[in-house]
C-alpha cells in the first residue's frame, strides 16, 4: 500500500471558498432581478458552503479532521442545489444550468470529503498491526 497524504481540511477550503463566493455573487451577477425565485436560495446556499470552507480551513489551521457530518452537509447541499432548479422556477437557462453545475461540484466535493473523513477514522480506530509472521 502506497502512503496516502491526508488533507484534513484542505479539500473543503479549496474546493468550497470558490463554490461559495460564485453562489454568493451569482445572484448579483447573473440575475436580471433580486426577486428572482432562485435569488434567496443562492444567497443562503452561498452563506452555508462559506461556512463550510472556513469550518475546513479551521479543522486544517487546527490540525483536525473536518468531520463527516460537514460531508454529507455538503453532499446534501449539492443535491439540493443540483435539483432545485428542476422543480422550482429559475430567472432562465444560465442561472437554471449554472445552479445544476454548481450543484454537481458541491455534491462530488461533499463525496470526497466524506470518502477521506470516513478513510481517516477507520485508519484511527483500525488495530496496529506490528510485528508478525
């Protein structure tokens, strides 16, 4: 087995600050009208993927793992936002497609982040296996 390098942290600050500001400033951007139906729910989503970067960049400063739940939070997120579009009226096809692929990315990095929290706590509790024939 090859030496795997731990993230910790890192994963969710890389990939979540951009996801988070383009959902935070898409609305004013993008949208010809702050009443957009989709307006509100990228503002709020923007906020709660931030939250989750400076959460990563917190556990990464602290030496911590980001835990799973953070993961599936922003693997949840990421569906939502992926079908959200699909069900509820949007300002037209760029922000409708936008959140669909903004969603995608959100979903794949709340996999990943969940995928290296639940490796590093199954190597943590795993037995050590010294010695041996």
């Amino acid at each position: 087995m090859g030496e795997r390098t731990d993230m910790r942290g890192k994963e969710l600050v890389i990939g979540g600050t951009p996801l988070g500001i383009w959902l935070l400033a898409a609305p004013f951007v993008v949208y010809d009208a702050m009443l957009a139906p989709n307006f509100w729910n990228d503002v709020l989503m923007g906020v709660v993927v931030a939250a989750l970067a400076l959460y990563g960049a917190l556990c990464a400063w602290r030496d911590r793992r980001v835990s799973i739940a953070a993961g599936g939070l922003l693997t949840l997120l990421g569906l939502w936002q992926v079908t959200r579009p699909f069900a509820v009226a949007t300002a037209g096809p760029v922000p409708k497609w936008g959140d669909a692929a903004v969603g995608v990315l959100l979903a794949f990095l709340g996999g990943r982040v969940v995928r290296e929290a639940r490796t590093a706590a199954l190597e943590q509790h795993a037995p050590n296996d010294v010695g041996g024939d």
